[in-house]
C-alpha cells in the first residue's frame, strides 16, 4: 500500500484487480524501507500458488528486460530446469554501513559481520522456482534488515546456495544508452523511466538486421 493510502485508492485498486488480475496486496506501506518484506511476499505467493514454476523473475519497474534472450540463451527451456539457481546483476562483496541515519544503516546486533555475503542486485534476477519456497522458510530465522538484494543474499548463505554469475554484460545494474544491436546481445538494463521504455521497445521490437547473432 502507498504512504499515501486512502479508500479511493484501494477502489482503484480493486478496480484494477477485478479487470486485469494482476495485483497482489498484503498489509504494509510499499516504502524502500519495507522492500525485503515487499520481496518476501512475492516469495510466498509464488510458493503457495505456482509451486510447480521452473523459473522465477523479480525486476522492478525501472528495469529494459529483453525476455527472448533471458528465455532462450541463458534459461535454455529445452534442457531440464535447474534447482537451487539463481543469477543477476551479481555483488561479490559488499561492505555494511555502520553510519547511523545512512539510507542503507544496518546496526550490529542486527547483522554482526562487516561484508555481506554475495549477492545479486535487487532491480532484477532470476531463479529456479524451488528457491522461493527456500529463501521465504530461511527468512523466517534471519534477522530482516531493508536491503532486500543484500538480505537475500545473507538467506542464500544460511541455505549454503551459490549464485550463478552470467557471462558479462547480460544483467547491467546501471543505465546504458540504447542501441539496438547491445540491447538485443543483453538481459536487463537499469534506469529506464516509463515512457523511455516504451520508446526503446517501440524499436527494439522493429526487425532490424544486426553483426554476428545480433538482430
């Protein structure tokens, strides 16, 4: 729920739910401070309603995803689904901040250690549908801190599961400008507002011939 919730606000919404089917709502301000529940909660609903899901996504809305790549070069739905896989824009090391009122301050009785353990950038990444059902029953014994990229990580760790690192380039978790060629070699792109995304589709999606495998 928005900061800002009234009841012409949960109208629109049932509104929208009742037209499209596409909303899932749970008791919480959809706030940065509350994302690693906002993720959790995505974690339980894929457990509870597509538990036989080989694979899941998680992006934000500020994401370029080129689904055709994602799909066929690095999911390969004609080999069998993995288990206990995840990859994305990938953080092999990240140090705690310890600054008080810091955006991203976590105190020690919270987490002790001084470096996250990896983990894969927030805005977008994938992994096999098994890991949701994993990381939602591991959350429930780790200590939630607000960074949910990094808390995802430290439930990784608890379930001794290994990030897949993608060949460079696929996950880009800062902006890159368009071109039509890169954006057809890559997965995800950061920093990419509503209407610029749907500009770059507009073209991306025109049949265009590009070098070597690119389109």
């Amino acid at each position: 729920m928005s900061p800002h919730y009234n009841n012409s606000i949960q109208l629109a919404l049932h509104e929208e739910s009742d037209l499209f089917h596409d909303i899932i709502q749970q008791d919480f301000l959809d706030t940065y401070n509350n994302l690693t529940l906002k993720t959790l909660m995505g974690m339980e609903w894929v457990t509870k309603y597509c538990p036989k899901a080989s694979y899941v996504l998680k992006i934000d809305s500020d994401m370029f995803l080129n689904v055709g790549y994602l799909v066929h070069n690095l999911l390969k739905p004609e080999l069998p689904a993995r288990k206990n896989y995840i990859s994305g824009y990938y953080v092999p090391k990240f140090a705690v901040n310890r600054e008080k009122g810091g955006k991203y301050y976590v105190p020690k009785e919270v987490y002790a250690s001084d470096m996250y353990p990896p983990y894969v950038a927030g805005p977008g990444y994938v992994f096999s549908g098994d890991m949701a059902k994993k990381i939602y029953d591991v959350a429930q014994i780790v200590p939630l801190i607000h960074m949910e990229d990094a808390f995802v990580g430290i439930c990784l760790e608890k379930l001794n599961v290994k990030i897949t690192v993608s060949p460079p380039n696929l996950f880009n978790g800062h902006r890159i400008n368009y071109d039509h060629c890169q954006f057809h070699a890559l997965i995800m792109v950061h920093h990419y507002s509503p209407a610029e995304l749907l500009q770059v589709w507009q073209d991306f999606t025109a049949s265009r011939k590009c070098p070597s495998n690119k389109k």
